[in-house]
C-alpha cells in the first residue's frame, strides 16, 4: 500500500474551477479608442490644426479630437445608448464650446496655463 494514497482521496473533490467571467461590455472609452487612432481620424485632427503654432499643435490636435469624437457621439447617440460610460462623455461633451476652432482653443488654453504659472 502506498502511504500517500489516501491523500489522493483529499485532493479528488477539489473545487471547480472558477467561472470564466462573462463577455467584457463594451465602453465609450473603447470606441474613442478605436476611432482616435484611425489614420483618417488623424488626418482631420491633423487638418484642422493647420494653423496652430510649433508649440500649441499637439495640443491642438488632441482638442480637435475631443471635438471630433463629440460631434461622432452627438450624431450617433442611437447606437452608443448602452455603452459603459456614455453619459458621462456626454457631459464632457457638453462642457465644449465647438464654435471655437482647435487651433485658437489650444492657443487660448496655452495663454491660460502661462497666466497661471506667472
């Protein structure tokens, strides 16, 4: 008789396994994720900070895509109802002014924060 046979009795009714968790939902953030690094999505940010200074572009382009996403989001509001975390990026849509172009927002935002360091 082996001594450790009745070990192997113990460590038969061992727990299940734990359950593979359910399907991940789907969130705005990945959505804005996949559309912010489209190479066309990069072209219009691109294209819209033309005008923006050596300085204030990357700035520039990362708000253009802020407004970008929210004009995507207002205009298919529909079809993102049930992703994760859509109201609250409605409600920083809200905060946007899209009346301003990029490229005078980023220059604004850049005289603001020399303001403040000042």
């Amino acid at each position: 008789l082996w001594p450790f046979s009745g070990a192997s009795s113990m460590f038969s009714a061992a727990a299940p396994p734990p359950a593979a968790p359910g399907p991940k939902r789907r969130s705005i953030e990945d959505l804005k994720d996949e559309v912010v690094l489209t190479e066309a999505f990069g072209r219009k940010t691109q294209a819209l900070c033309m005008e923006a200074s050596k300085d204030e572009f990357a700035r520039c382009r990362q708000l253009a895509g802020q407004r970008l996403f929210c004009a995507l989001l207002t205009r298919h509001m529909d079809s993102y109802a049930g992703l994760d975390g859509v109201e609250e990026e409605k409600k920083k849509c809200s905060n946007i002014d899209i009346m301003v172009n990029s490229a005078e927002a980023a220059h604004d935002q850049h005289l603001e924060e020399d303001s403040a360091n000042a």
